[in-house]
C-alpha cells in the first residue's frame, strides 16, 4: 500500500488532499505545526475527522524543526512526499516576513533532504500563481518566466522552485512543483475572501473590494484542485536524454526529472462577479467599502491547464456559482448562522 507524507495536513488544501487519499485506500501520515495565523480550531477539526480513517497517523512539528521532520521521515519511510505545509497568505507576507522565510525557505530545504535521504519515488510541492507577478500575457503558462514577484510570499515560492530544480537534477529525485489559482471552498482559510466576504454578508459588517471589484482570478474549487494533484503523483517526472525528448507545451526539465504545472479552472472570473453570487447565496446584499488595489496584488490571473490535462486527462472544472453554494451551506452549518 502506497504510503503519502502530507505536510500541512491539517490546513485548507492538505486535509482535502489527505481525505482523497484515504478514500482511494493510501496511507497517508500528516505533519503540521498548527500555527496560530488563523483559527487553530478550525485545524484541529480538520484532523480530528482524519484520525476517523485507521490508515491516517499524524505528528505536529514546525517545518523548521528538521529534528522531528527527519526522525518521522525516517520512521515512516513513505513512498511519496506532498508538501503543502507554507506560510500562506500573500498579504500577511508584508507584515511578517521573516515567517515566510523560515517556513518556505528553511522548511522546504529540510523537506527537500528529507526525500533526497530516503529516495522517495515522486516528490510533490506547492507553488503558486503568485509567481507570475508582473507577467500580463494570459493564460499564465509554465513556459513564462517568472522573473517579477510582487511579494516575499511569491519570491519565496519561485525560490523554491529553483532550489527543487536543483535537488532533481543532482539526487535524480523526481519532482512536480505545483502552481495553484485561487483556491477555495469548504472548510477554507478565514484570511481568504471568499471566507471573509461570506462572514461579512452574513453578519452584516462591511467587506473589502480591492479596485472597485475590477479584478480577476481563477477560482479553483478545492475537490478539484485536489483531484489534479492525486493525479500527478502517478506523473512523476523522468530525466530526459535530450531535449528533442520534450513534448512542445511540457515544462519538463531539459537536465532533471523536474516539471511545473498549472492547477486552475483555466476561466478568469471577476472578483464583483463572485460578491454577488456569494451575496445571492446569502440572500442579502453586502455592505462594500471599495478601495484601491493593495500593494503587492495583481489585477488579474489565469491558468493555462492544458499542461496538466496533456498529464493526467483532467482539468477543474467546478462553476464558480456551484463553488461558492457550496462553501456559504458549510459555512452556514458549521458556524450554525
């Protein structure tokens, strides 16, 4: 039976990730440091109805810790490592710096090891479309450099895209570096806006729209996003023996069983667009205090997918409307509002 090491498998993503696994019958063994940044209740929820599942084990750490990573690598020896574990929050990285480059740095450097150590079959790790920073062509596509990050959160991300690189191309360790669209859906981040425009629609306290609601994402409901990575862990990467071996649109390293892929909806939806399919959820109308664009955002993303359904016969799919349904009944139910 395959076994999966998760980080951050308490958080948005790495519980909805956990779960998937479960349910297609992998062992999956979790780390998290259960950070304060929002609600730790909502993590240990989270956890809570993973250790339901008898194949689901779980130890806290920071990432930082290499410690305790490395003694729980070595002791559960999984076959592939996902690592979602970051200090998330594009925002917050003005605030706190110095959290990101202990966590996304130091962290992802001690994960890297790890899986150099034992030699895992496919190493998974989270980007960003954060990376794209400045770029303006759209669809954003693997084959764009990224070379203008708006924020420390993005510029520790491309750092770990070209420390991956290198770990791949000296240790042969297959590695797929994963750029995610605006991820949302139940059981989400209270720092995200989806969470904090429905919270604010209900209780009826002012939201903040950014640019007068004149921006664009790529809403990638969670289910989906998931769905995409458990399929790429069956994509590992293979060195190529020369260049004319890449297939045309392939991100794959021309010296290192090394690929970046897009997991979007591949649709770029306007954020006024999305208050009020939240607002329609509700049923009542939000409160909005417009303000200019903050520093760091960007105006738009986009995610070219056809990278990840060359891959794996799939791409995310879920209607915004569907998705955001869906998240205001969990809210609902869960705050019992």
């Amino acid at each position: 039976m395959t076994k999966v090491l998760v980080t951050g498998s308490a958080g948005f993503i790495g519980y909805h990730l956990s779960q998937l696994l479960l349910e297609e019958g992998l062992r999956v063994v979790g780390y998290d440091g259960m950070t304060d940044y929002y609600d730790v209740r909502l993590k240990e929820r989270r956890h809570q109805m993973l250790l339901q599942h008898a194949h689901f084990t779980c130890k806290e750490g920071m990432l930082e810790d290499f410690e305790t990573l490395h003694a729980l690598a070595l002791a559960e020896r999984p076959d592939v490592i996902v690592h979602l574990a970051a200090q998330a929050g594009v925002r917050y990285s003005l605030e706190n710096p110095r959290a990101y480059v202990d966590a996304n740095l130091i962290g992802t450097f001690n994960v890297m090891e790890c899986a150099r150590e034992l030699g895992v079959q496919h190493l998974l790790m989270a980007s960003t479309s954060s990376v794209y920073g400045a770029n303006t062509a759209m669809p954003f596509d693997e084959g764009q450099k990224v070379d203008t990050p708006l924020t420390l959160y993005a510029a520790t991300k491309k750092a770990n895209e070209a420390m991956a690189h290198s770990y791949a191309h000296l240790w042969n360790l297959p590695t797929t570096m994963f750029r995610f669209f605006t991820v949302y859906g139940p059981w989400g981040r209270p720092d995200m806006a989806l969470f904090k425009f429905t919270r604010g629609i209900l209780e009826g306290t002012p939201i903040d729209v950014y640019n007068d609601g004149e921006m664009y994402r790529d809403f990638t409901y969670v289910t989906d996003l998931v769905r995409g990575i458990r399929l790429l862990i069956d994509a590992a990467p293979v060195r190529p023996e020369s260049p004319e071996d890449i297939a045309p649109g392939d991100s794959l390293s021309p010296v290192a069983p090394f690929r970046v892929v897009n997991i979007g909806n591949g649709e770029k939806v306007r954020l006024a667009d999305f208050v009020d399919a939240i607002e329609a959820e509700c049923g009542r109308a939000a409160m909005r205090n417009y303000l200019p664009i903050q520093p760091g955002d960007v105006p738009a993303t986009w995610a070219d997918t056809a990278l990840l359904q060359s891959l794996t016969g799939y791409a995310p799919q879920t209607p915004f409307r569907e998705g955001v349904a869906r998240f205001v009944a969990w809210y609902r139910e869960y705050y019992r509002v």
